[in-house]
C-alpha cells in the first residue's frame, strides 16, 4: 500500500510540476482527415504527462468562424481521438497509473463532465480488470457516434477531474452510394473536419453533387460578353454539355463570341 501512496504522489507532483511551469499542451489535430480504405490500428495511451489538453483551443483546435463546439467543455481532459469506423483501438496505461490501479469506464456525456459516478457504472466496465498492457476495445465501445470514457481509482473520481478522461469520435464515411463504387465517383476525395460528425466528399474542379457524380461546363465560365453559362449536369462523361444566353448584339450558341452587325 505505501508503493501505492508513492506512486500517488509522484503522479500529483508531476501534473502540478507540469501547471507551474504554464507549458502549453496542443493536441495534434488535423484540419481534414481523408478516408483510408485499409483499417488501422489506433494505439491510445492514458496518462496525466503530456496529452493534457485545458482548454478549447488546446483540445481541439481554432474554430471555423461561426461554428459552434458541441464537445464537452469541462477541462482538463485528454487530447480528443478520432476515429474511422471500423479502426481497432488499443488501450494501455503509463508506469505510474499501472501501479496506481486504474479502471476505465464508458459513461454519458453528463457523467464524462462531471466525473460523477454511480452503482450501475459496473455494467459500463472498458475492461473487467485495472488497465495494464495495451488491450484491445471491444467494438460496442466504438460504434460510430461520441463515445466519453473516464479512468477512476476504486471509484474515486480525483483523478478523472485532474484530466484522466477521454472523448472518442468514431465516423462513418458518406462518399458513395454503394459499396461497389469508387469513392466520390473517382471525381473528389472523402474527407471530414474535427467538427464534422461523418466523412463527405469535397469534390475536385468543375465537379458536384454529394457524390461528386455531376459535372459543371460552366465552372470556367465559357461564355463571352457576358453571356449566361447553362450547363445540363449530366452525370454521362460523353453528355456534358452547355449552352450560352448571350447579351443583345451578341451570338454564339458556344461562347457568346460573335458581335451582330446591325443593318447599315
């Protein structure tokens, strides 16, 4: 037990050691994920040395102007993983939280904030054991949507709210219409931000459409003299055609190009 109290109190000297000094951790969020057709292997560690995020901007990036964050707001908390669906995830905890005797929960949005646990927080069990080595996640625990997890010793909720909690976000990806098409139709690629809740295409020039299946003639704006581009979307590559509306004095069913002479 007094090995128990020492790594304690190493662990606590470390996180206020790490606070004195105002070292600033940012989480190594990308702007934009593209989707990967081979599944990874995500390996997580828990920790209250160098993964602690305490604020937004620490946690999950700059925002877009005018988005709004839905995440949870209480601090601090460990760096936001994401992942795509069907990833595996593994789970394993450093030298000092093994020793200590840590157990990792699945709770709600509400409990995740608050670190408030209750009795029926023992059917929400990450693993029926103290987290030690690199464990894998069973596949209930990362369907897609949010998923909060929080790290508790014998039910003591002290070192969840020093940090040892953990949001994961598991997305699907929406960039096709069936499993037997490219993705994006081969005309963009399938990306999601931090903020997104799913995978979408962003389509490639002169491409649209949720699958990026349309194609715009007039993107470059091919009319002359300010002639009006009307493209037909078609999704057919050989039936990919505009026509202009050209301007008073001007003809061209293609461009517009050619000034009409009026009668002398």
């Amino acid at each position: 037990r007094g090995k128990m109290w020492a790594s304690l109190f190493c662990l606590i000297a470390v996180f206020v050691a790490i606070h004195n000094t105002k070292c600033q951790t940012v989480c190594n969020t990308q702007e934009q994920l593209e989707w990967h057709l081979k599944k990874h292997t995500i390996q997580m560690n828990w920790t209250l040395i160098g993964n602690i995020c305490k604020s937004d901007l620490e946690c999950w990036g700059s925002q877009k102007e005018g988005q709004v964050s839905r995440q949870p707001s209480k601090f601090p908390q460990i760096c936001p993983l994401q992942l795509q669906y069907g990833d595996k995830l593994l789970m394993s905890a450093d030298e000092t939280l093994k020793s200590y005797g840590v157990r990792l929960f699945n709770v709600s949005k509400e409990d995740f904030e608050s670190c408030i646990t209750n009795a029926e927080l023992k059917n929400q069990l990450v693993f029926h054991h103290n987290i030690n080595e690199s464990e894998h996640v069973e596949a209930k625990w990362i369907t897609p949507g949010h998923h909060y997890f929080i790290g508790l010793h014998e039910g003591d909720s002290q070192l969840c709210k020093l940090g040892l909690r953990l949001n994961v976000s598991v997305k699907t990806q929406l960039c096709r219409a069936s499993p037997l098409l490219r993705l994006c139709s081969g005309n963009g690629v399938c990306q999601t931000e931090f903020y997104e809740g799913a995978y979408h295409c962003r389509c490639y020039h002169r491409y649209f459409g949720r699958f990026c299946e349309r194609f715009d003639a007039c993107s470059d704006n091919p009319c002359k003299n300010k002639g009006v581009c009307l493209s037909n979307g078609s999704t057919d590559p050989n039936n990919r055609t505009y026509k202009c509306l050209c301007p008073p004095h001007f003809t061209g069913k293609e461009k517009c190009q050619r000034f009409l002479v009026g009668p002398s």
